[in-house]
C-alpha cells in the first residue's frame, strides 16, 4: 500500500509564530532529573535576547512581567545596529518561532519518544542535534499526552538558581527576567536543590495556566484529567503531585481540567496560572 505524508506546519508565517509562542515546552533539568513547563513565549524571547546581544543591540523598555505579554513590544520595536541601520523586532520574532517550529517539526519525524535539543545550542546559534531521551521519561503520565499531542523538549545540564530565585523583586524586572518571573512559585522547591530523591524522576512542574492549555489543545486526540498521585514531590502532603489520565468525555468536559489542591482552591481564576504542580 502507497503510504502520503501531508505538511503539518502552518502556511501562514504569523500563524505559526503565534501558535509557537503559546506552545508549552518542556525544559529538563539533567542535575535534577526533572522537567520545568516553560511557554514559548519565554524561549523566543531568550532567543531574541541572544540575537540583539550579537547585534550589538540596547534591548527595548518593558512594562509587562510575562515574556507573551512582552511579544508585542519586541514586534514594535526598531534595534539601530553600529552602522546606524536599523533591524525591525518582528523580524527577529519571526526567526526565532521558526527555530523552535523546526525544532518541533523534526521532533515529529521521531514519533516514539521525544527528542531532547540542546538549549546551548539553540540560544548559540548553533546546529541542533536531537538528543535521547531520559530513560525515565517513557513511565510519565505527561508522556502519553505528547504521543498525541507533540511540544517540543529542551534539554540544559542545570537549570540556574537565579531563573528561580524569588528573592528578585518586581523592581529589577527586565527583557532578562522572562523565565525569572514566569517560575518564581518553584523557587522554595528547588532552593538548596530541595527535591526529593525518591520521588520519581522525569516529572514536570507546571503552572495551572500551561496545565490547561496542554490538556485542552490535546483533548481532541486525547482528553484527559489529572487525579492525585500517591506520591507527593519532596516528600510533603502540601506539595502534591499529580497524574494525567485520559477520559471518555467530549473536549467541553475537560475544558477546565479539574486539579484540586490548597492553592487551586483560594486563589482567583485571574491567578490560578500561579499555582504550580508536579506531573508524574
């Protein structure tokens, strides 16, 4: 039988940008052996970072905290190069999404398990090689959902302690702070590498906000919903974790997947995105 594979990237150029800058993606942490749930906004945006730096470039004002918030104002903006020409951030936002496009792309021509890109290699410039994965990672309940619903993997030697450090204020926020304010509710659990050993590894930590938007653009190949895990990450019932398990139920049933801890319970809906859990 004659088999035809059809093109899935979006012809549109900004309509793959825009779904590039919304797609989670998954950073693994090979010190600690665990994944933190980043948005591709936060990824862009440290790319664009790298460019203007090798231009030569001031980077722009910002008065937004999340790095999708700040998106318009990199498209808005015009980088004077030392010769006085100028270079428009859109261009600059264009290529950047199209990096992680073929990262996400090339991911799909290995559909057994994901493929893990060296993030020095991306932030460099540099030719990407798709690494194997953690040897864990098959056993995760995340890793079903990415069988249906492909996102791309990043792969760094040690996440740093300053990217979660919540001792940074509001004050000092900048173009460099994308990741910084984006995973301050993690820092207690990663300060003084706080985890615990005996949990499984190859979980991810994530924000409700990320959670939703993975399970509702999965949930028309694999509708889902997360139920409590027995184990709890670094050994504390306050700090539960989580399963993902799929469902028989129409995409309008898991719309909002029902996650139920403390924090999900007494904050708003307008901050929920700040409650952050561990998948297993």
């Amino acid at each position: 039988m004659t088999h035809y594979i059809t093109d899935t990237r979006p012809s549109e150029a900004a309509l793959n940008a825009a779904v590039m800058q919304r797609l989670p993606i998954f950073v693994y942490c090979e010190h600690r052996k665990i994944h933190l749930a980043v948005s591709g906004a936060d990824i862009i945006e440290l790319i664009c970072v790298q460019r203007i730096k090798e231009l030569g470039c001031p980077p722009p004002r910002f008065r937004h905290v999340k790095a999708l918030e700040r998106l318009p104002t990199w498209r808005e903006a015009m980088f004077v190069l030392p010769d006085n020409s100028c270079i428009p951030g859109a261009i600059l936002l264009r290529d950047a999404s199209a990096k992680i496009s073929q990262l996400l792309e090339k991911s799909k021509q290995f559909p057994d398990s994901p493929l893990y890109w060296s993030a020095h290699d991306l932030l460099g410039g540099n030719q990407c090689h798709g690494l194997k994965r953690p040897g864990n990672v098959i056993s995760t309940s995340w890793f079903k959902v990415w069988n249906c619903y492909k996102f791309v993997c990043l792969a760094v030697g040690r996440i740093h302690d300053d990217l979660i450090d919540a001792a940074r204020g509001a004050n000092s926020i900048t173009y460099q702070t994308s990741l910084i304010a984006t995973l301050n509710p993690v820092a207690k659990l990663f300060r003084k590498d706080g985890y615990n050993k005996a949990s499984p590894v190859g979980g991810v930590l994530i924000d409700n906000h990320l959670l939703r938007t993975l399970l509702v653009n999965a949930s028309q190949v694999y509708p889902a919903r997360l139920i409590r895990s027995k184990v709890s990450f670094v050994g504390d019932p306050a700090l539960p974790a989580f399963k993902i398990v799929q469902i028989d139920k129409t995409v309008h049933d898991v719309d909002e997947p029902p996650i139920q801890c403390s924090d999900c319970q007494t904050v708003s809906q307008t901050s929920f995105k700040h409650c952050i859990h561990y998948v297993v």
